[in-house]
C-alpha cells in the first residue's frame, strides 16, 4: 500500500519535471526566428510534451480516485494532493497561452466536455498501455501537423499565383497608361499643327481677295482710260 502511494508521488514528480522541461522550452522560443522550419519544430516538440503532460495528470487524477480505496490516506492529504495536481494543471495551462494554444490546452488538457473521455481513456492502463497512449496521441498530433502544412502550402502556391497575377494586370495597366499618354501627346501636336495650318489658309485667302482687287481695279482704270481717248 505504501508503494501505491510512492508510485503516485514518483508519477507526480516526473510529471513536474517535465513541465519544468516544457517551460524551459517556453522560454528558449525566444531565441528562434517569428517562422520557420527550425521554429515549427520547436513548436511540435512543445506540443508533444504538452500532450504527454496532459496524459499524465489524467492518470494521476485517475489513480488519486482510486487512491482511498487501495489504502489508508488521510482527507487532508487527498486535498493536498487534489490541490498539487491543480496547481500543476493550471501551470500547463499558462504556458500553453504563453504558446498561443489556449484553445489547445483547454480542450486537451483543461476541458470540462473533453476530460472525462480522457480520464476514461487511461482508466485501467498500466505504464506500458499510458505509453502506447501517449505515441498514439503524438501520432496524431503529427498527422494533424502534417495536414496544417499541406494547407499552409497549398495557400502559399495560391497566394504566389495571384501575386503574379496581380504584377502582370499591374504591368499591362502601366502600359495602357503609358501607350495613353503618347497618344495624348500626339493628339496635341495634331490639334496644333490643325490651328496653324487654319490660320495660313485664312491669310492666304486674304491675300488672294486683295490681288483680285487690285487686278480688277487696274483693268477698270484701263477700260475707262481706253474709253476716254477714243470717244
């Protein structure tokens, strides 16, 4: 019986050194770029363990359940402990907002809906099945992982396609501008070479009316001298 209570305790310290672990890493994702290969993989790892964590307070609360009825154990132990395991809960639960995954720490750790499936998940499993459940919950983490990134490359080759689509229309609108200027420009010549081609025609037509004129007037004087010295 003293044994199922060392067992418990041993669990509940393995359980703390990895949250320390885990913190640790918190703190070492400062020192990674905003994105990344290197950057995803950290956040992976953190993930896992955060995983693994939320398995192991499941099954420690599971064996605290059980604990009075395996041996003798005080109430204001079992509170100590319940609140042990609580404090150690919500550590978890600040680093996973830390990370951003505030909804993943609730619904995988934290959850009311999500924790009892979890608990009944590890009722009845000794530390080989907690194992095998702890690889199983990494692999599918991984696939989900997996998929995030087949859609964040989908949506990358999307995003570059419509970049390009969007210089090429951007390009050919600089052309049209451009071929649109000259043309402006050219029409303006045209409109100018119009009004002074106009304003040569009206003087040349002056000119032409004043040569009639004068033509007309000398052979009206010629007629009219003509007239005199033969009458």
């Amino acid at each position: 019986m003293a044994s199922s209570s060392d067992s418990w305790m041993k669990e509940y310290n393995e359980a703390v050194k990895l949250q320390e672990d885990i913190n640790g890493m918190v703190t070492d994702r400062t020192s990674f770029p905003a994105s990344g290969p290197d950057t995803q993989r950290h956040l992976s790892a953190m993930r896992r363990k955060i995983t693994i964590l939320g398995t192991r307070l499941d099954s420690l609360q599971s064996l605290l359940t059980k604990l009075p009825g395996t041996q003798r154990i005080s109430e204001k132990e079992m509170n100590r402990r319940k609140d042990m395991l609580g404090n150690l809960r919500s550590k978890v639960s600040q680093m996973a907002a830390a990370l951003n995954m505030s909804n993943f720490a609730r619904d995988s750790l934290l959850g009311p809906e999500i924790k009892p499936d979890a608990m009944s998940r590890t009722v009845g499993l000794d530390n080989q099945g907690l194992v095998s459940l702890q690889r199983q919950v990494m692999r599918e983490q991984d696939e989900g992982l997996e998929k995030l990134e087949e859609t964040v490359l989908s949506t990358k080759h999307i995003a570059l396609a419509v970049n390009e689509e969007l210089d090429l229309h951007t390009r050919l609108i600089d052309d049209l501008d451009q071929h649109v200027d000259v043309t402006d420009s050219r029409l303006r010549r045209v409109q100018k070479n119009l009004a002074i081609l106009n304003k040569r025609t009206k003087g040349g037509c002056s000119c032409m009316c004043l040569i009639l004129a004068v033509i007309g007037i000398v052979i009206l004087i010629v007629v009219i001298y003509l007239l005199i010295k033969f009458l």
